[in-house]
C-alpha cells in the first residue's frame, strides 16, 4: 500500500487550470502519506503526491523504490465555495494543515504545475542528477572488488557511474563503479 497513490478525480485541478481551487500543504505522520491520500481522497478532496524513483542499496544491490518528494507533506485542492478544509485535520495519517496562524498558507498553483511538468510517463517527477562529490574528492569503495580502497572522485559517467581514480601498483587506475557504491573518505 505505500506505493498506491490515489488522485481524486478532479482532473481540472490538479494542473492548476481550474482558478476556484486553492492548494493546501497537508503534514502527514510519518510514512502515512499513502493513507492520508487515500483517505483524503475518499471524501473527494483533489490529492497530489508527487513521488520519485530513489536508489536503494540492500544486500549489496542498488534498486529503485518510489518515495515521495516531500517526506510527510502532500498537497490537497479544495473548493472553497462546496468544501471545507477543516475535515482535512481529522483525516487518518494527517498530522495538521501548513499554516499562517489559523489559517491554512495557499500553495501557488504553478508550484503544483511545475510539479506535474516534470513527471515522466509512469508519474514519478524527474529529478536533476548532481554528483555528490566534487572532482578531486577523496572517496572510499563500499563494496565489491575494490571494497575499502581509497581513491580520488574524477566524475559521473553515463548509467549512474562514478569514474575514479584508484592508486593500484603504484600508478592511477580509473574505475567505473556505480554512484551509491562509494562515499565520502
């Protein structure tokens, strides 16, 4: 279940168009995102999670697993005339509405478009790959062959790879490893 996302079928909504909708930030409890949505969703509210693939390194593999954008937060479309957002704060997995004093704060409709924009075919937003490490970084190897040697970070390469620079018999050698397979020395 904590993959399921539900949307609200208010489509008109949910990229802004719509100006009688206002966008709420809603906190959820920990890992409850999924929950709140559903049950967000089922007393008609629009519902927007936005989620991401991220790397997951387990038992010496590297997956991806979806895991939202904004840990503990999700955004909901509220008609201001017909609904009202005080149901929200007692929904299961809701913690509180994001607020200015009483009142719920409106989230721009061009952050949620932005948002949407940038979601590939599958919903997940894509987000922009930096290395985590400058050139000439010292990195350690996780695991592998090379597990525990020490080397210098030269760049990322194609397929999430991380080219560095190894000093083996005596000379620098340069290894493709993947990204999540070396850290910070």
């Amino acid at each position: 279940m904590a993959d399921f996302v539900p949307l609200a079928p208010v489509e008109p909504t949910l990229d802004g168009v719509d100006g009688s909708m206002r966008w709420y930030a809603v906190q959820t409890h920990v890992h409850a995102e999924s929950k709140a949505a559903l049950h967000l969703g089922r007393q008609a509210f629009g519902v927007y999670l936005p989620r991401y693939l991220k790397s997951r390194r387990h038992a010496r593999r590297v997956d991806s697993v979806a895991a939202p954008l904004f840990p503990r937060y999700l955004f909901v479309a509220v008609h201001p005339a017909t609904q009202r957002w005080h149901s929200i704060k007692s929904t299961f997995g809701v913690t509180r509405v994001v607020s200015n004093g009483e009142q719920p704060a409106i989230v721009c409709p061009e952050i949620i478009t932005g948002l949407k924009r940038r979601e590939d075919a599958s919903g997940y937003v894509q987000l922009e790959h930096r290395p985590r490490f400058a050139p000439g970084d010292k990195v350690r190897v996780l695991d592998g062959a090379f597990s525990e040697c020490l080397g210098l970070f030269e760049a990322i390469s194609g397929n999430d790879r991380a080219a560095i620079l190894l000093d083996l018999l005596g000379r620098k050698v340069r290894v493709l490893l993947h990204h999540e397979g070396i850290e910070a020395a």
